[in-house]
C-alpha cells in the first residue's frame, strides 16, 4: 500500500526511507516548482509552530529557519543577510521587547 505526499522534504529523507524497507517515489523539482513547494513548506512548518509548545516549538522553529534559509538562496542571499536586515530593522524601528498593541491612531485634525 503506497502513502501519497507530493511534498518537499529534506534531502535525506529518501535515503531513511530506504533504510527502513521501503522505496520512496522521488522527482527533482523545477527552479519554479520548487520555490513554490518552499512557499507550501514554510506555511506547513508556520502552521506547526503555532500548534506546538516548549521544546516542539523551538524544533519547528528551526525548520522554518532550514526554509527561510533556501528561501534566501533563491533571492541570492543568506540567512545571515536576512538576520542582517532584521536587526537594522530592529535598530531602526524597534523590536517586539516590549508587547505594544496598536489598537488605534486618531488623525491629527487642524480645524
């Protein structure tokens, strides 16, 4: 009986398959197939980021990192640039330290 995935997975992930028995079905992605199937695995691991907790989380945390990773790769950067312009940003417009809601901006009125 075959299990269906139609997925990206990690590059060992066939080889573990063979290891216990099985034979997995692979293709090798296209340049677009494969950006699009990195957008579907980022969503995946952000959908199990948010139903995980503790030490689960800070796994599927990673995982997304492995995605933003190749997702970098492809826009001919690195993860470390990526990290570079976050902590500009963060320099420049502030961080998350200090858990302020926006809830409303009333518009200046010169009447």
């Amino acid at each position: 009986m075959a299990q269906i995935y139609n997925k990206l997975v990690r590059d060992k992930i066939p080889e573990i398959i063979k290891s216990n028995g099985e034979k997995p079905i692979t293709r090798v992605l296209t340049d677009d197939e494969y950006k699009t199937e990195l957008e579907k695995k980022l969503n995946e691991e952000y959908q199990e980021v948010l139903n995980s907790s503790g030490k689960d989380r800070i796994e599927e945390l990673a995982d997304m990192i492995e995605v933003i990773k190749y997702l970098a790769k492809l826009e001919n950067a690195k993860l470390d640039d990526v990290i570079a312009i976050a902590n500009a940003k963060s320099s420049k417009r502030g961080a998350f330290d200090d858990k302020i809601f926006l809830e409303e901006v009333i518009e200046n009125s010169d009447e």
